[in-house]
C-alpha cells in the first residue's frame, strides 16, 4: 500500500518541522509581486541544492526547478507558485507583511501573501526535504516546480522559456492551493475544478470641463457608473440560472479634483465562467454593453478594450484524481477527504503544464483556517453554501492560514499524491500515461 511508504517518507518530518514553520514566516514577512519573485526564488534555490536536488534558476522569469532523478519510474512534476498580491496585510500577526513594492504600472504598492503561495512554497519545500531524504523509499523522477506570477499567469512564460525541453517530461501534474476550508481538509472533484477567468481594461473616453458646465463637457465619470451598473444584468439576465459566470469590475479610476470633470475613466473587469459558451457569450455581452454605453453617453471617441490575461479552465483527469483522493485518503483518513460539488469560481494556472505535456493532472485544496471558526457548522454545508462570513477567504487583507497544521497537511497531501506513483507497485494506477 502507499499508506505504508507515505508513513516511512515522513520519517524524520516532526524535527524538520519548526524549520519549515521558520521558513513559512520569514516568506510570509516577505512577499513579492508577481514576477519579481527574485528573494522568494533565491530562498527556494538555495533550500533544494541543500537537499541534494539539480537546481535551475530562472525560467520563465523567476522560476525555479528542482529535478531529483532516482532510478526507473514514472515522472512526476509537483507544482508551488510564489508570488503575493498587492494588498495592504490587516491580520496583526507577529510576522505580518509591511513590504511594499512598485507594480507593473509604476505605482508603489503594499504587498501581501493573500493568496497563501508562501504556504505553497513552504509544502513543496518540506515535501522535497522529505522526497531527498527518503530516496530508498520511491523510485522515478521528481521535478519540482516554483512558479512565479500564478496570479497574472505566469505558467505560459516558463512554456515559452523552453521548460518542456529543458526538464523531464512528467507523467502526471500535481499542484495545490490553500483554501478558508477547516485545515486538515482536502478537497476537488474530477472534470472541471477552476472556472475560466479573463482580465480586461477598458478605457472610456469623455470630453472634460468645468464642474460647474457639464453640458459643456461629455462625462466619463457618469458613462463609467452605467458601465458597472448595467455589467451587473450580464449574468442576472444573460447566463441561464444552472451556469455559473462572474463578472466583477474590480478597479474604477476617473478624475483628480471635484470641480474638473475629466477626459477618460478606466476600468478593470475580470469574468469568470466554467464553460466555452458561457465564457464567449459574457465576454461578447461585455463588450456590447461597454461599446453601447458610451455611444448612449455621446462619447467622441470608441472606448478601447484591451485583455490583460485568461486563464482556461482547470480540468482535473477523472482517473488520476480518484487515485489521489484515494492516495490522501489513505494517510489522513477518508473522513477529510471531500469531492467538491461544484466547479470553483477561482481561477489557475496550473492546468497550462498539463496540458502542455498532454498528461493528467491533478489539482487540489487543502483547509488552512482555523477549525475554530466553523464550530457549530457542519463541512457538508459549508461545500454547499459556501463559508460563514467569519472566516477570511483568500486574497482578503485578513487571510491568515494557521502554519501548523496547514504545512503538515499540505506536505502529506503532496507526498501522498506523488506516492501514487513513485511508490505505488501494483495498488497506483498502473500506467499513468493511459488516463
Ligand atoms: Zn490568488
Ligand atoms: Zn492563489
């Protein structure tokens, strides 16, 4: 059984424990934006060679690859991301961030881990630790994956840097995130996991003035608020009831001063959808309403509609995800082991590796809040209507997994999943290419 192997692979895990706790909080005090990952990688880097792994640095930007090759046997490519958010951290902890930095529109801005990629990071790191330590114990390939830029889709820039040629061709993908769910939980579903997102600025063009003559002037203040308003019926009136879609106008900036009405109003709008027609049809009524409101406000000029990044569906193979729910299952009991009902709205990645390789891949959740706040609610209901208010959910200023025993959970769900096929004899699934 995997059980059994996963057990001796977290041999020695307890003592290296406060080490990886220290290397949560010192990520967590540390966070960089998207692409500009350089101290996060630097502390990656250095932990694998540590370890005894084949280190690449700087692919894609960046990323950097461990790859331990230990005798015949399936490849296996295990996936972390690194990078923060630029949100200002509210969670008054002893390791809180205070850093800053200047994003990509020259802007200085404070910078937090919202998202728990420094937890990912910290897994991987442990589950390496644990993979070099206990060689004897798995046979294959294991390449190791820090990602930069997750959150502005950063996993097509390693494609283009040659990472598919440059590396071990792996068999099977397996990532993970950190989720408001109860730690000591693991939960995804086959088939689609992550809905679609795509990212868009629209730029409103007015004629500006005077406050005090606005019939002077065409307003794109007034033009921008029908933009969000009406946006508001895409999904109400246009995406059928059964669908899920989301469109969300996530930053609005007009203007400088109340007495002067300005030239131009921007916005940023990302949508999230779980099929093709859906994705297409909110994308073309986007455009349709953004283009109709400012010919109804009598712009002088067509607004302009750039992308800024899309992300396509996360699907997870339906035989390599029972073999890691399965795997998990195992090591830390069937009861935290959950099949999520339904497609998440969240968006990754990830699936660009997998489906760049043409193999399964396999992604998954894993609980980091504290149990104490779910006290009274049962999982079952929180799968189905979603999380009480209390509990801050990722990219909130107030999103704090709890360190331990998140990084226990995360590193066991990562070696239980990468046992299925390292380890496995003849209870994994056979030949992983077949699924
Ligand atoms: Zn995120
Ligand atoms: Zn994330």
């Amino acid at each position: 059984m995997t059980a059994a192997s996963v057990t001796r692979l977290l041999s020695g895990f307890p003592q290296r424990l406060p080490g990886l706790r220290a290397v949560y909080e010192d990520l967590h005090a540390h966070p960089e934006l998207s692409f500009q990952e350089f101290r996060t990688a630097g502390v990656v880097a250095a932990r694998l060679r540590e370890q005894g792994w084949e280190v690449t640095e700087g692919v894609g930007g960046t990323c950097v690859v461990g790859v331990m090759a230990n005798g015949e046997g399936p490849v296996v490519l295990l996936r972390a991301d690194m990078d923060g958010l630029p949100v200002e951290e509210r969670t008054g902890l002893p390791y809180a961030s205070r850093e800053t930095a200047v994003d990509g529109d020259g802007q200085e801005v404070p910078v937090m881990h919202a998202c728990g990629h420094d937890m990912h990071v910290t897994c991987l790191l442990g589950a390496t630790a644990q993979l070099a330590a206990g060689r004897a114990e798995w046979r294959g390939t294991v390449v190791a994956v820090f990602q930069p830029a997750e959150e502005v889709g950063g996993a097509p820039a390693m494609i283009e840097d040659g990472f598919l040629e440059r590396f071990p061709r792996a068999d099977v993908c397996l990532g993970q995130h950190v989720s408001p769910a109860p730690v000591g939980l693991v939960g995804t579903r086959p088939g689609p996991v992550m809905a679609a997102s795509d990212s868009l600025r629209v730029r409103l063009f007015g004629r500006g003035g005077h406050g005090s003559t606005p019939e002077t002037t065409v307003d794109p203040i007034v033009m921008a608020a029908a933009v969000v308003m009406r946006l508001q019926t895409v999904v109400s009136r246009e995406v059928a009831a059964a669908q899920t879609a989301v469109v969300t106008v996530g930053s609005l900036h007009a203007g400088t001063k109340e007495n002067i009405i300005p030239d131009t109003a921007d916005l940023r709008i990302n949508i999230r959808s779980t099929t093709p027609a859906v994705r297409d049809r909110v994308l073309a009524a986007v455009e349709r309403i953004v283009r109709a409101e400012a010919a109804a406000s009598g712009a002088p000029k067509d607004p302009e509609i750039d992308g800024i990044n899309s992300f396509p569906v996360t699907v997870n193979d339906e035989r390599a995800t029972g073999t890691v729910l399965t795997a998990i299952g195992e090591v830390l009991g069937a009861e935290r082991v959950f099949t999520l009902p339904q497609t998440l709205t969240g968006s990754e990645d990830f699936g660009v590796f997998g489906t760049a390789l043409g193999v399964p891949s396999v992604f998954w959740h894993f609980g980091g809040a504290d149990p104490a706040l779910f006290r009274h609610i049962a999982i079952e209901d929180v799968l189905k209507d979603g999380l009480p208010d209390a509990v801050p959910a990722n990219h909130s200023p107030l999103f704090a997994p709890v360190p331990d025993p998140t990084i226990r959970t995360g590193v066991t769900a990562l070696l239980a999943a990468a046992a299925a096929w390292l380890c496995g004899e003849d209870d994994r699934a056979s030949d992983p290419r077949e699924s």
